[in-house]
C-alpha cells in the first residue's frame, strides 16, 4: 500500500527529543523524508536511526533556532534539491523563565521571544517559498493552552505562545488562495522533560505519551487535511474555530 506521505519533504524543529522525535519518526514510517533541526547532534543521531528503522531516511540539521540565518541557508539547499518543502512543523520552544513579570530578567525575555516566536517568524520567511510550490503544502505550529489562560509566573512563555497563536493564524489567512494550509495544534499536558520541569510534583504516567500526541498531529500534515487558520487541541480531540469578541 502506498503510503500517504511517501516521496513528500517534512520539516521538524525540536526534533531531538519529546514531541518533535516522536513526530519525526511518525511522518518517517509515513513515508516522509524527514528534515530534522535540533541543537543536540546526539539526539540527531539517534533519530536517524530510528527513521532508518521504519523505512525512511532523514536530512540531520544541527541548529540553534536563534541561527535565523541557518533556516535560509537550508532553505536554499532543499530549494536546490527538491524544488519544494511539504510539511513544515514548528515544534520547538522553551519554557522561559518562571518568576513574577517584573523580575524576569531581559535576557530570559529576549530568549523565549526568540525561540518561540521570532524563530517561527523567520521560518515562514524562509519556506514559505517553497512550501507553495508544493501541491498540499501543510505548516503546523505547536501551541499551548498557556496562549489564554494566563497564570501567574508563567509570562514569557504564555506571551510568547500568544505571539505565535498570531503569527500562524495570520500566516494562514495569507495562504487561503494557495494550496498550503497552517493550522495550530495544542498538544496540553504530555509526558516530556520540559513538562516535567515546570510541574515537577505531576505524575508522568498519567499524561500521554509523545508518540500518542504525534499520531493525530501527523493528520494535519497530509494533503488529505484541509483545515486552515484553526486549533486543533488534542485533549478535546477537536478542531476549534478562533473566534472574535462579541
């Protein structure tokens, strides 16, 4: 049986571990070339391996996301190679810095802006070329229910996610004539370190597992997914319409 992503281009960031691995591996064993960004050659490396054993092959890129002139330098090669980019999936980001607004720090600031927002900005810049010069071209960006529901202590990530809940949606409503579509997806608690580390008392084996999450986000990568412009939140296991205030 043909596979529904076989000869398509998948682009992942945070692709070392969580999330991000697990869905590298699961567009793999659908068939796609899997293009992985990440900081840690180790984690990397480990995923090729795993895509190997599923039957695919991977194009490992070590980068920081704040190296925005390393997404056009590998835009510039996949345009040489391939001519195109299928799947774009912004997983990666940081948690941020976890303390009262006006004691976050400017650096702690500036970085989870970078990371979670500017970088995403900049990959759109980027593939967006060629990400319309596939015939279904398919953006994911991964989002957080901290976007609206904003806690105490938890500025720098909920204002950044915010940011990119914008960034996306926008992106999408500028691609709605062209055959990519952009949605967000809120995975909500999942059993990952960067999960463990801002609610170190919860029990990991009550949340599910990263490789359950990237199942349904691999729905939003195929040509067959035809949403735009929305949330996808897993633990509804539903699209959600944006709505304006009344």
């Amino acid at each position: 049986m043909s596979k529904p992503l076989a000869d398509r281009i998948a682009l992942v960031t945070g692709a070392s571990r969580g999330i991000g691995y697990a869905l590298s591996v699961a567009l793999a064993r659908e068939g796609a070339h899997v293009v992985a960004i990440a900081r840690t050659v180790g984690g990397l490396e480990e995923l090729d391996d795993a895509v190997k054993a599923v039957g695919s092959s991977a194009t490992l890129v070590p980068l920081d996301m704040r190296d925005y002139d390393g997404f056009y330098r590998l835009a510039a090669a996949l345009n040489e190679r391939y001519k195109r980019l299928d799947v774009l999936v912004g997983n990666a980001a940081i948690g941020g810095q976890r303390s009262p607004l006006g004691h976050v720090m400017p650096p702690a600031w500036d970085e989870a802006m970078a990371v979670n927002v500017t970088a995403n900005y900049q990959l759109i810049r980027a593939m967006d070329p060629l990400l319309r010069r596939s015939d279904a071209g398919r953006a994911v960006f991964m989002t957080s229910g901290a976007a609206t529901n904003c806690r105490a202590y938890a500025g720098p990530y909920s204002t950044s996610k915010a940011a990119l809940n914008a960034l996306a949606r926008t992106y999408a409503a500028e691609t709605t004539s062209t055959p990519v579509r952009v949605n967000l997806f809120n995975p909500g608690p999942t059993r990952t370190r960067m999960r463990a580390q801002v609610m170190p008392g919860e029990d990991p084996m009550t949340l599910p597992t990263p490789e359950e999450v990237a199942e349904k986000i691999v729905e939003l990568c195929l040509p067959s997914c035809t949403e735009t412009g929305k949330l996808y939140d897993y633990p509804v296991k539903k699209f959600l319409q944006f709505t304006d205030p009344a």
